[in-house]
C-alpha cells in the first residue's frame, strides 16, 4: 500500500507521521509537498496537523481551496482511505469532504493533553481494527476542535454511525455530543482531532494511534 | 538622521573612541550602527569580562559562548545546540508580541547553527498574580504569545518556571531556551570567510517594527515606555515555520558558508559580526533589501530588527540551489551583499557608498569597567512566631503560584510535537526528550530571585545547583549550561557588585561539578524609572542532560504502592529566601548554605542509584522543603504515603523549619530496594535515610510536635485549581 503525507506550507505534523507510517509499520509512505500532489496512483493519504498557510483566514481554509485538496476529492471519491488528523481534519470540513464545523474550543485557549476516547464506529477505514465501545487514550492540541452541528444533523450523524470516536470522559473542548473524531457517509474518508502518531511509542505515553493506521490496511484488504 | 533624534546610549567616552578610532566624525549612518552594535544588548560591554570567569571548555563542547548557540557533542555524529535569550523589555510593554518575538529570536539562534529546533523551555517572572490586575493580564499575554507563536512554529515547549514577585511587577522577565540536533558534519558556524560569497537576506522584510529594539532593551523602563510599542517587533510564526524549512534544506544541501539570525541591532549587528567572526568584509546593497514601507531612511533599515529574517552567506556558485529552494517554500529572498577581503563594512546605496566603518571596530565595544560596591547589610529579621498548625501553612504553599501547578500555562503549549516528549510537563524534575542517536536529553530551567536577593554569590550557586539536581533526578548526567543574568542598571554600584557576585557563584559551582557553560546572555536596566525598583537578581540557568538507557528516566509520581521512601541529605533550619517565609511577607536573612563538594558528590551518588536500577521515581527538594517536595509526588502519583519527617534533620528543630527548609543536596527517592540505595549512598558518605512508605490515599507526616494528614485529593486539588483560580475563576 502507497501513502502520501501531504505537506502544506505550515504542517507540523508531517514528519512525525511518516516516521510512524515508515519506520513503526513499515509502511510504503511518502512525504508530498502540496504543490508535487498531482499523482492519483496512491491507495491512501494523509492531511497531517499543524497551521496550513498559518491558520490564516480559517483554520484549514486556505488549503481545502489548493489544487492538493482536489486530488484528495478525487481518491475520497474512489473510496480511497483519506485520513485529516488534527489541522488535517479542519482542511477535509473546509473541503467539505465530512459534515459538520470546527469552532474555537470552548475554553478560547490552545489546549495540549492525553485524553480518553471511545469508539463508536468500526466500520470505517480507519477504525476498523478497533472494538466498538473499546476506550483509547490519544493527545489533543489544537485550538480550533469544537465540532458543531444542528441537532438535526447530529442526530443523522449518529444514526448513519459517522461518528467514529468520543471523548470518553471529560469534554476538552465543548465539542457536540463529545465527537472528537467523524466520518463520511462511505466511512472511507476520516477526520480526528486526537493525533494517533502522537500514541505510538510506549515510551513517550501509549501505543493506542498504531490502530489508527493499522485500520487503513485491514480496510484495504476487505 | 542626526545623532540627537536618535536618542543614543553611547557616552562620551565611546563617542570619542570611535572618532580616535576612525579618524573622522562619523556620520549619521554609522553613529545609528555603532550605536546599535554598541549598545550593551549586543555588545556585552560591561559584562564580557566578567563573565569570562566562567568555565567553557569540556569534553563534550564543540562550540562555546561566543556564538549564536553553544554546541554539544552527544555522540554517534550527532550534536545538540542550546541557547537562551530574553525578551523582557518588549514583553513589558507589549507582552503577547514581546513574548511571541523572543521564541523567534531563539529558534533563529539554533537555526544559524544548522541544527533542526525540538524543544523550547520558558522561564517566566512576573508580579503578585494574587494581588495586581496588570501583572495577571502581563501573564495571560506572555502565554498566549509563546503559545500562538511556537505552536504555529511546529517546536514543543516542553518545560520551564514561573516565579512570582513583586518586583516584577513594572518589569517581568520572559526568557526562552532552545534547544537543537543536528548531525555533525553539517554544523554551521555564523561567520563570512570567503570572499565573493553572496550575502541573503531571507524571509521577512525590513519594516520600522523593532527599530531601537537594542537600544530601547539598553536602558530603564520610563513612565513613556508604553509609547515605545515600535520598538517591539511584529511576530509572524508562518513565515518563521517556513523560514525554518528554508535555512534547515539549504544548510543540509551544503550550500551555506555561514548563517545568522537577525535580532538585536538588525542589519548593522548580524553584518557586523560575521564579518569580524570571518576577518572579512562585506559591501552591503542597501537598494536590494525588501522594506515594508517605500519610504524607510537608510538608518531604519540597518537597524530595523524586523522578525522572521536570516542572512545566509552562500557559498560562490551555489545561487541556483538557493533559488530553487525559497521558490519551493514562497519565502522572500534578495542579494544584499558580498562577502570581500577589505575588512570593512561598506553600506552603497545605488553604488554610492553612505557608511564604511573598519569591521572591528564595528563589531567590538570597547570595555567599560563599571564599579561595584557591596550593599550595606541589611537590619536582622527575627524569626516568626511558631504557627500553631501547619496544616493551612502547607495548603498555602501549594496555592502559592511560584509553587503551585502551571497546568493553566503547560496546557496551552503543544508540548507532543516531533514526538520526541517522554517526561511531560509536570510529570518530573526536568524535561526528557528522544535524540536521534537513540540516547535521550534531559533539559530544565531554574531560577531563584529570593535566594539571589539576599546573597547573590550564594543564590546563584544554589540555582545552578538546583538546576542540576533537577537533571539528576530524572536519570541524567549534567553536561554543559546556559546562564542568563537579569539585573538591573549597571550604573547602579551595588547592582553591578551583585551582578559579579552571581557570576562568581555561578562560575565557583561549575568548576567545582565540573560543568562548562556553553552559552548565555546578560539583560541589564530591568528597572523603571517610575518606581525606581530594580528587579531582584534574577540569574537564571538552562542544564542540559544526557541518558544512556530509557529504564534510567525518571519521573517524580509515587509509583507503587508498599515501595519504601529514602531521603538523601540532612535538613537543617534554612529558611531564608524561603517561599514559606515570603508566605508570611518575610525575605529572612541569608539562603541556605551550598556545600559544593557535598553537593556534586550526592548528584553522582543519585545518579549512581537511578544507573543501578534502584530507584523508581526521584524529585529534587527545593521551593517548599520536604513538605512540598512530598506533596508534589504524592500528587503526581495520586498514591498517599507515611513519611517520618524527623529522621532527616541534623538536629532537632522547630516543625516548620524541618517541613519548609530550602536546604540544597535534599532527594525523595523511592525504591523496592531500600538497603542497597542506602548502601549505595554510603559508599560516597551521602547522608540518607528510610523514613515511609508509599500506602494509602493520604499523606501522613510525622513532625517533632505533631503528625499531619491530608488527602492527596485535597493536595491535588489545591495546587492544581490555584493558578487557574486566580487567573480565570469562571473556569471550571
């Protein structure tokens, strides 16, 4: 399987990614600055975190609107696996690609910590390997991860099981029904504030984001 | 421009030094450059001989003080770099842009030296966060402005302090460290040494935002000082991410000669410096620098300390490459210059030259030989009254913010970035982050105006001291430090003597560990002329740490139940410059003694423990004493213990000296192993005890007078709510 971390000017995440997709899983994973993502021959991708073009303007904004973005459309509508982790999920919203808003966190600050989730869905490409209800601990930090919609809109969200993963306890954010982490209708397409490639060495807290990744290939070979 | 509007620190003295030197008057154009390199920011005039007590060479230096960042040899090819800069001035009157600017400033330092930024660490100061309105909104925006700026930069910041004092109150002091990696063969050094090399200038243009920054850091807060917002620079992260991204390509594509950040003093230092560093020269095209504003005078734009901007000196021939890079990144870039063999800096404008200034002189203030005069001594204060219950004295301790949990500040800072964090804020002594070559860095900053008010010989040992206790506690060898002197207007006699004193102490403790200093900075004028308060002195210091083997990290949480509790060193009654004393409004009379030799030897013996394997969590004793010392792992290990406090003193003593002492060679240690630490320890003739047991979900103290309990929810819940108590009370 051929992934491509997608780099926009301000991604800070993108290394850390690709160290967990090359050398933790011995992935076939690339680093692709956004303006060379023009080859539609890879079976996945990933929109790593970090400050697109600086969080100008709306967080995401800018790069949903790049050419890079529209190769991305591309392989989500191919039903492709498409993962947005942090300023990648706020890109894939911008994009239209999941439902929904991402507001300033409730408590108006950037906020860093290892939190407990939950799964709520297994069948989407990236949550596949987990158990459903099975609880997860991931770091957040980001400042601009209060997901937002109409109660109508939730309420289709969880009947259509795009809610991939919740807070488990504590709401970090005030973030609608505790969502940290949602998916498009085909389950495909994945957008999560948690940053998986930030619990993957025990050392440095856990080991629960290797899933994460491992779900792209058990949704590949299915 | 003349010399008058300009405002100028130089004296007559060095006026007519520099017109001996030159032979002429210069003119409007060189007076602002030498103003600006002269200036006691750039040119540590008055502090560069002092500071030459200092020990610099060891095994491990590569590069020392002198350069932009020191530099460490850790093995396997690979190099760490550190430094520190303050930016106290600007953050005084413009605390989120003065704040945001120096993590910018110190990035570039690691940067110069083409080694890749991972972490940075702050150490803040600011006034009576209980007590003053201005002092809470001066914190807010320091915070947010680290936060805004080194987020959006991708590097974490992974530790650092917050002390609170009055004395910070018209003046806080914000210090940031950096820390870098990098590989050996690619280590950059700031400095011109070929001639026809190209000089850049890349990132960010050249605006009036920082002009006078040096200059306007080189003398004393005024009641106008608010007026002076220009003289703080505008940060701005993105172009900084991708000036980052820039000069990391070009210096591992080998095309750099050198490279150097642009801070202090602008055009005219950064030139200046890697001229003389070189023994070269460097005409200067003035027409070619992108400027914000049409209409900037010559004078604005050598001295303009715009953020976001390096200079690279590339090699002869390599232009191509570079194009190709800043293209790829969409960062500005313009040939401003070449390197030449005059020795000159040579300013044209339009070929037409407007400044030519011999490079030496330029680049080297002459020395001012300021006076020191020890301070009178001041009146005895008596002892307090002995409480009659220690238990509110404890609670107070661990709401008092210097002692309190800066989870409202940590929380902000994306302190997981680069996945290299093991030990989290909060979590232990110092900061431990992954190195490359599968070795492991312990980093940590410290500081203690109270200590270094009442005997800044003495204060400044203990902080370096304190400094490297902490890196020991977490499994590491200390191995080189960065000290950073914060005092008032040198003019001032009894300032100047103190400033000497705390480089002195400083100086005595590193020869005795041994531990070279790589690195540093002076800020002096921390002083407004409003309430003509000088700041405490407030040296504070940055140890770096090495760790061979992942099992020797430590963190401070209790860990299991039934381990038994060693406390390494003897309590005595020293209380002065206590946080417990400045609980109850007192300073005391002196700080606790620093038997260096005592000192180092109990840091190899602990680290000796952690290296056989004994010991499961560790925590150096400071701020607080023993009772906060406790407190702390019993709150990070949401675990209680039984602790015997009154085995550890020397002699009988009040119960409140024994609990709040701040006396130095103190650990907590726990072990499954108690005799064999204790064996351990005895072979250096450490003193050390068993005194509990880690059981239960309380803290149980046993005191000479009496026995203390508290919950370790109710600890927990004091030192955590406190900061953002006072801060944010609408918050849950």
């Amino acid at each position: 399987m051929k992934v491509a971390v997608i780099q926009f000017p301000g991604s800070n995440c993108d290394r850390d990614t690709l160290h967990v997709l090359r050398n933790v899983l011995g992935l076939d994973a690339n680093l692709i600055w956004h303006n060379d993502f023009k080859d539609t021959s890879y079976d996945a991708a990933i929109l790593p975190g970090g400050f697109s073009f600086g969080d100008h303007l709306r967080a995401g904004i800018i790069a949903a609107h790049s050419p890079a973005t529209d190769i991305i459309r591309k392989m989500a509508e191919d039903g492709k696996p498409v993962l947005g982790i942090c300023n990648g999920f706020q890109i894939l919203i911008e994009a239209g690609l999941i439902p929904g808003a991402l507001l300033r966190n409730s408590t108006l600050k950037f906020v860093c910590k290892w939190i407990d989730l939950r799964v709520e869905s297994c069948s989407t490409a990236f949550s596949c390997s987990f158990e459903r209800n099975s609880q997860l601990r991931m770091p957040i930090a980001h400042n601009e991860g209060r997901f937002f919609a109409d109660d109508e809109a939730l309420d289709r969200l969880v009947a259509e099981g795009m809610v991939v993963m919740t807070y488990a306890h504590e709401n970090p954010t005030g973030t609608s029904r505790r969502i940290a982490a949602i998916s498009n209708k085909d389950g495909n397409v994945v957008g999560m504030m948690p940053h998986p490639e930030r619990a993957s060495d025990h050392i440095l807290g856990g080991t629960n984001g290797l899933k994460v990744f491992e779900s792209m290939l058990e949704w590949a070979r299915c | 421009m003349l010399v008058g509007e300009l405002g100028t620190t130089l004296t007559r003295e060095e006026m007519d030094y520099a017109r001996r030197q030159l032979g002429r008057e210069p003119n409007g154009l060189e007076w602002a450059m030498i103003d600006a390199q002269w200036s006691e920011h750039c040119s540590y005039k008055s502090s560069r001989h002092i500071l030459a007590q200092l020990p610099t060479s060891g095994r491990r230096v590569l590069v020392g003080p002198g350069y932009d960042s020191g530099v460490i040899d850790i093995g396997d090819d690979y190099v760490v770099a550190m430094h520190i800069e303050s930016h106290n001035h600007p953050s005084a009157v413009d605390p989120y842009g003065g704040a945001a600017t120096g993590i910018g400033g110190v990035v570039r330092d690691i940067l110069c030296m083409g080694t890749t930024p991972i972490a940075l660490l702050d150490a803040l100061k600011f006034g009576e966060i209980t007590k003053s309105d201005h002092s809470k909104w001066i914190m807010k925006n320091v915070v947010r402005g680290i936060a805004d700026y080194g987020n959006c930069i991708g590097v974490p910041t992974v530790a650092g302090e917050v002390e609170f004092d009055d004395c910070f109150e018209r003046n806080c002091l914000v210090d940031v460290a950096c820390l870098g990696v990098g590989r050996k063969e690619e280590l950059l050094l700031a400095q011109a040494t070929h001639a026809g090399d190209g000089v850049y200038l890349i990132g960010g243009s050249t605006g009036r935002d920082g002009i006078h920054g040096s200059t306007f850091a080189s003398r004393t807060l005024r009641a106008d000082s608010d007026q002076e917002r220009s003289a703080v620079q505008i940060p701005d992260p993105f172009t900084k991410k991708l000036v980052i991204e820039t000069s990391l390509e070009a210096g591992r594509a080998g095309i750099l000669r050198g490279c150097k950040d642009l801070g202090g003093g602008g055009l005219a230092t950064g030139l200046s410096e890697i001229a003389d560093k070189g023994g070269m020269g460097i005409d200067v095209y003035l027409e070619e620098v992108p400027v914000r504003e049409g209409d900037m005078g010559p004078v604005e734009v050598m001295i303009s300390e715009s953020q976001e901007r390096m200079l690279f000196v590339v090699k002869k021939g390599s232009e191509g490459f570079l194009d190709d890079i800043v293209r790829r990144y969409g960062v500005q870039h313009a040939r401003i210059g070449e390197v030449n063999a005059t020795n000159r800096i040579r300013v044209l404008h339009f070929r037409e030259p407007i400044a030519n200034l011999p490079t030496p002189l330029l680049a080297n203030a002459p020395i001012i030989h300021r006076k020191a005069q020890m301070p009178a001594v001041r009146k005895l204060e008596h002892s307090p009254e002995r409480p009659s219950d220690l238990r509110s004295p404890l609670l107070d301790l661990l709401a008092s913010p210097t002692i309190a949990s800066k989870e409202w500040v940590f929380r902000q800072y994306d302190h997981e970035v680069g996945i290299r964090t093991i030990n989290k804020p909060g979590e232990a002594d110092a900061s431990v982050l992954k190195l490359p070559n599968g070795k492991y860095a312990a980093v940590k900053v410290d500081g203690n105006a109270r200590f270094c008010d009442l005997d800044p010989y003495l204060g400044a040992s203990s902080v370096l001291a304190e400094c490297c206790r902490n890196i020991v506690a977490v499994g590491a060898e200390p191995v080189a430090f960065l000290d950073h002197c914060q005092f008032g207007d040198p003019n001032d006699e009894e300032i100047f003597w103190a400033f000497s004193k705390a480089v002195e102490g400083m100086a005595d403790f590193a020869k005795a560990f041994p531990l070279p200093c790589i690195g540093g900075k002076v800020s002096f004028y921390n002083q407004d002329e409003e309430s003509h308060k000088a700041i405490k002195s407030s040296p504070v210091v940055t140890v770096l740490g090495l760790i061979e083997e992942p099992d020797d990290v430590m963190k401070m949480g209790f860990r299991d139940y039934g381990q038994a509790l060693v406390i390494v060193g003897r309590t005595r009654p020293e209380l002065g410059g206590s946080e417990y004393y400045h609980t109850l409004g007192r300073n005391g009379n002196a700080p606790p003694a620093l038997d260096f030799e005592l000192e180092v030897r109990t840091d190899r013996t602990v680290h000796e423990c952690i290296r056989q394997g004994l010991v499961s969590a560790s925590h150096d004793v400071s701020k607080g004493g023993l009772g906060v010392a406790l407190a702390e792992m019993a709150i990070a290990g949401l675990k209680g213990a039984s602790v015997d406090c009154t085995i550890t003193q020397e002699d009988k003593m009040r119960d409140d000296e024994l609990l709040f002492s701040e006396t130095n060679s103190r650990f907590v240690l726990t072990t499954n192993k108690p005799s064999e630490v204790l064996e351990v320890l005895s072979k250096t003739n450490v003193p050390a005890d068993v005194v509990g047991t880690v059981e239960g979900n309380s803290l149980r103290l046993g005191l000479n007078t009496t026995n203390l309990d508290f919950s370790v929810d109710t600890l927990r819940a004091v030192y955590v709510n406190s900061i953002q108590g006072i801060l944010e009370p609408w918050q849950k």
